[in-house]
C-alpha cells in the first residue's frame, strides 16, 4: 500500500541549520518529516516557490535530460527507512521512469526523488510502513503522536523561510 502525498512545505531549523521536507498525505492532516541536506532542501524549495535559477539546478538539468530522451518520470516512491544505528534512520527512494512500454525503477535519495517529483509533476508516494512509523500529525491535532513527540518538539522549532541558495564558486 502506497500513500499519496505532497510536499507541505521546506524548512530550516534556525538553530542547527538542519533542514526538512514535509510530505504531506493527501486526504489528512498527517505529515512525514524527511531531513533532507541543503542542495536538496533549496532545490525542492525554489520549485514549490514558483521561482527560476539563473542557472539550471542539478534536478533541472536532470529533468530536461530524461524529457528530450522522451523519458517520462511516472512516480517517485519514498519506500524504507533504514535505522542507522545511532537513534535515527535514513530514508530510500526510488523513481520510475517509462520508456516507451519499458518501466524503470532507479534506486534513489528521497530527496532528490522528491525534486525530480516537483519539477515533472510526478506522483509522490510513501510506502504504507513509512508513513505508519514516520507521520506526525500536526500541533492541534487530536490525532495520537505517540513516540515521535521527540520530532514534533524539533518541528516546531523550525521556520518557513526558504533556504539560502548554496554558495559556489564559479
């Protein structure tokens, strides 16, 4: 089972600098917090804005590669959470691409799923078991956020304000 869902938003937590993607279930209020490195996080970020780079991103160049192959990303799937070890996880993606009748599933960080997802309007989903262990449900919610009060204390501290765009030079 599949969850459908759609990026909520992208933020930064002021004090660590960490950053987070929301995934947001469609049809309830429940939402997946993925921690996501700054590339990603301002990649996702700019695209959901409605804003251009002066220069195409990775995820674009990506995009206007598999388009001119005539390559098209169907799906991206957030499908595990591998526990590291150290009290955390890390989270597996995959995106499918069709090519002509052939599918393609492409192993995947979640996060550059999710903005290959946002620039072709590709389905996200989150495998049922993900979500089960990683949704939070909002402040507000009657809905029972259990042992992950841990993430809701760190959510709440973080701001809506979009990544910085990473430095680099030229």
């Amino acid at each position: 089972m599949f969850i459908p869902c759609v990026v909520e938003s992208v933020r930064v937590h002021v004090l660590t600098g960490q950053h987070v993607v929301f995934l947001q279930a469609s049809g309830s209020e429940r939402i997946v917090p993925i921690w996501i490195g700054p590339d990603q996080a301002h990649s996702i970020a700019v695209r959901i804005a409605g804003l251009k780079s002066e220069r195409p991103l990775t995820h674009d160049l990506i995009s206007e590669m598999l388009g001119k192959l005539g390559v098209e990303v169907t799906r991206v799937v957030v499908k595990d959470l591998v526990e590291d070890g150290n009290g955390s996880g890390v989270f597996h993606g995959s995106v499918f691409l069709q090519s002509g009748e052939r599918e393609l599933e492409i192993d995947s960080r979640a996060s550059d799923a999710i903005a290959l997802a946002v620039r072709t309007d590709a389905r996200i989903l989150v495998s049922g078991e993900v979500f089960d262990r990683s949704s939070i449900a909002p402040e507000g919610s009657d809905e029972d956020v259990g042992e992950l009060a841990v993430f809701k204390q760190f959510i709440d501290g973080l701001t809506d304000e979009p990544p910085a765009p990473p430095r680099t030079s030229a």
